[in-house]
C-alpha cells in the first residue's frame, strides 16, 4: 500500500512522472521497487518510429505527456498507470528479423506482464481491467488514424474500448512521447470527430431482448447470437426498425 501511494504521488501530481522512475534508476533502485519498469532499460526499438532511444526512455516521455492529459480523462490513476505500462510487451516481443527491429503483437505480449505488476500494487479489479483494456488497445487509434479507417471500424474499437476517450489521449500521449513526434494534432481531430459520431450513434434507439420478444421470439440459446448481431447493425449505424427486420430474418439463417 506504501509503494502504491509513493507511485501515485509521482503518477498524479508530478508534472514530469519520470523524474520519479529516472531517480530510482540512478539510485539502483529501480529493479527492487518497479521490476518490470526497469526490464525496459536497454530494450532497443526501431530507430525509423523511435530515435529517442530504449523502450524505458519512450515510457518515460509518454508518462510525461500523459501527466499533461490526465486532468481531463475520466480515470487519471488507470490512465496515468496506463501509460507506464502500455508498453510491457516489449519485453517479450521485441525481435530483430532480416535486419529489422520490431515488436509485433507487443500490446497482446504486455497483457500477462501488466496484470502481474498491477497485482503487486492493488486488487481493485475495476481498475486493473481499465488498464488491461487500454493496454490491448492502444494501438488501434493512431493506426486507424492513419488509415483513414471507415465509421464501421472507428465504432467497433470505440465500442471494445472501456473508455473511448480515454484511450484517445493514450494514443495521443504515446504518439507525442516519441522522437520524432507523431502527426498527433491530425489523429486527434480525426479521432474525436469520430468519438461524436459514434456517441452519436450509440444514442440511438437500439434493438433490444424486450424487442425480440415482442416480436414474438422466445428467450434460449439463440437470443445472444441474435442480439450480438443487432449489436453489429447498431454499429454500422442502421436504424432500429431495420435492424430489427435484418435481425428477424438473421434468425431463419441460424
């Protein structure tokens, strides 16, 4: 409990998080207290994404951005806790193949290592699956961003996400913490004008288990598969009277 409010102090009310880590480190301490933070020293990374160096000095520059975003995210510890550990699976996944650097997969390889660490410090389950899922999804917005990705795609990683627009400023944070920056001004814009529509479409009358049963369905072993489906229309942005209609005659191909 100790080391979890000395973290947090550092997480939550520094301006520069690192300073914390970068001390611990200097002063041999850092293997002892944060074990996993420091098995980031030394791990190279692809000098054509990341010029600033090993897989701690990036965690320690997107700490750094992230203390500049967490006033205004709906959950700053899991957010701030986020941002220390979305890059984990570097530990595990980083390879040199043909030549080349890369660590593909790392968010998935970081799952494992994160709840460990997060264990070591709390049992608040909330909070530890906050931190998995931005984990497992950190990636996503930056790459969809610079994919130009389609509404449909926007949605269904809004929807996998906790918390959408706290993962938004994770991304931000993890393109910014890098040298060179990312073109994180034009994720952003792209990103939160898709958050809208989204919210937007998630407002919406919906195709519901009291739908299906006013239409005559009765509750078994189908009705998950069906409302899974509805849920699928409902991203894609179809109105409830035809999703219902194209869930209705989904259930006669079941």
């Amino acid at each position: 409990e100790r080391v979890l409010v000395e973290l947090m102090k550092a997480l939550l009310k520094a301006d520069k998080p690192s300073i914390f880590f970068r001390q611990l480190k200097n002063m041999g301490q850092l293997d002892f207290w944060f074990s996993r933070v420091s098995e980031l020293v030394g791990i190279p990374q692809n000098p054509k994404y990341h010029q600033e160096g090993d897989v701690f000095t990036h965690t320690m520059m997107v700490l750094d951005e992230a203390a500049k975003k967490r006033d205004k995210v709906k959950n700053p510890v899991g957010f701030m806790l986020s941002a220390l550990t979305h890059d984990l699976g570097k530990i595990t996944a980083t390879k040199t193949e043909m030549g080349e650097l890369h660590s593909y997969m790392h968010e998935k390889e970081g799952l494992p290592l994160a709840k460990e660490f997060l264990h070591r410090l709390t049992n608040e389950k909330n909070l530890i699956r906050y931190v998995l899922n931005m984990i497992e999804n950190h990636m996503r917005p930056n790459t969809l961003a610079a994919d130009n990705s389609s509404v449909k795609a926007t949605n269904k990683m809004f929807d996998a996400s906790c918390e959408p627009f706290d993962l938004i400023q994770l991304a931000l944070a993890d393109s910014m913490g890098k040298t060179p920056r990312g073109e994180y001004e034009k994720a952003e814009k792209f990103l939160l004008e898709r958050l809208e529509v989204y919210n937007e479409i998630m407002s919406r009358p919906f195709v519901e288990g009291a739908d299906l049963i006013k239409a005559g369905l009765t509750p078994g072993a189908e009705f998950t598969k069906l409302l899974d489906y509805a849920h699928k229309l409902r991203l894609a942005g179809v109105k409830k009277e035809s999703a219902l209609k194209q869930t209705l005659a989904y259930k006669d191909s079941l």
